[in-house]
C-alpha cells in the first residue's frame, strides 16, 4: 500500500500511514441474482504510528461491481461508507471544555449520517452552552442570548476571541437546529439537513473551541509564566541575590 497522509481520529495526530500500518480487505458475497449485480464489503485498519495512543481506525466500504477475468475487483457504485472506530468523526477535546458542551459536540459527530437533523439540534444546544458558559450569557431562548451576546461585541464587552462573524455564523446555526428542535408549522412540510451541512456546523464547534478555550488557556498559560518570572526575580531581588552583572544604583537619602 503506497503511503498516505492521515490524522490519527483517537489523538488528533497529523502522521504519514506506510507499510503495514495500514491494511485493507475484501469481501465479495456470494448471493442469488440481485439488482447491484455483485457487492463487497471493503474493510481499511489503520494502526496509529503515535507512541502515546496507538489506537486502531476501521472503516467499511459496502459497494456494488462486478469481478473481472483475474478476479479483480471492477467498482460499478458505492452504496454505503461505515466508521466502525471509532464511531462518529468527533476530534480529541481538552478537559478544560464542559463536559456537557464536548458531549452534545461529539454526539452530534456520532448521529449526523444517520439523523441530520437531530446532529443540527444537538450542535444548536451545543453553541447556546457555549454562550452560556464562555461568554457568560443566559436568557430564555437562544435568540435572546445571540442578540445579547452581539450587542456585547459591538459595545467591545464580549470575551476575547469572540467575533462578528463568529456571532453571525452561530445565528445561522440556531435557524438550522430550529428544523429538528421546532416543529414546522405546516407538519407536511419537510426541511432537509443533509450530512454536508451538518459537517459544517460541527467544523463551527470546533473552531469556536480553538479560537475561545484552547485560546484563553494559551494566553493563561502564557500570563502566568510572566508572573512566576516576576515573582521569582522580585523574590531573588528581595533576598539580595539579584544579578550581580547588573550594577544597581544606591537609594537617594
């Protein structure tokens, strides 16, 4: 198998997948005459390179063909893709995340092939738990806490890293999520999700995780290693064992 490059869905390690690190299978059925002509079921297990993680991805591919005069596998159409592990496409979250928030996030991630819908449902409750607890906002809808949250941005009060246009890409994420929280009202009426879309919402969630928690730990990290030096110098200072190689002037009288 030639290589290929690949992120690792258990650590979030970007890695280059050679030799038997990989490996892949097939299966072609054996059935009474059908529409599809001939299926198979191709399965690919990736072994993770990362010392640290070392988990295994499976994947299976169901799709219909035919085999030629070497027996040779001839794909004529997919008709199904399956995650077996892990199940769904969730990224590794810090713990500083909630864990409800990373858990409405990752559940999304499981149910979007499967329910589109509810995905844009639990992404929708998902950001209003952002609001909540990132920015500090809570009101009765999740209308209410988008405008307030906006006004705060205009006025310059919202917390770091919130934005315009993250607040605007969060509203049309509320107006996609009313399809499966709201029932329409005409009930004959059906406004599809697909799973492109709710890949879309899912990619906000985690920018919003990048650019507010995972940006607000840096910078706390960052801050508070200029204190610890602060403090240790002021301390050393304190002491009398500042750097001889700086010549300090006496105190005034």
């Amino acid at each position: 198998m030639s290589s290929r490059n690949w992120t690792c869905p258990f650590c979030n390690r970007a890695q280059t997948v050679v030799g038997r690190q990989a490996d892949t299978g097939r299966i072609i059925f054996n059935l009474a005459e059908h529409k599809y002509g001939k299926v198979s079921v191709a399965a690919m297990a990736t072994a993770c390179a990362n010392p640290d993680c070392q988990e295994v991805t499976v994947s299976a591919t169901v799709s219909a063909g035919s085999t030629d005069q070497f027996s040779n596998w001839v794909l004529k159409e997919p008709l199904s893709h399956h995650r077996l592990r892990p199940r769904g496409s969730a990224k590794p979250q810090p713990d500083y995340i909630p864990a409800p928030i990373r858990e409405d996030y990752a559940e999304a991630c499981l149910v979007a092939d499967v329910s589109p819908k509810a995905a844009a449902t639990l992404a929708r409750r998902c950001l209003q738990g952002m609001i909540r607890d990132f920015c500090g906002i809570s009101k009765k809808t999740l209308f209410a806490e988008i405008t307030a949250l906006r006004d705060a941005v205009d006025k310059g009060e919202a917390p770091p890293g919130v934005t315009v246009e993250s607040v605007e890409a969060i509203d049309h994420v509320r107006s996609i999520g009313n399809i499966g929280a709201h029932m329409e009202s005409d009930i004959n009426l059906i406004v599809g999700v697909d799973a492109g879309e709710v890949a879309a919402l899912t990619e906000l969630i985690e920018m919003l995780f990048a650019e507010w928690y995972v940006s607000r730990n840096v910078r706390g990290q960052r801050l508070a290693r200029l204190k610890a030096i602060a403090e240790s110098k002021a301390a050393a200072k304190s002491a009398g064992h500042g750097d001889p190689s700086v010549a300090t002037e006496p105190d005034e009288a």
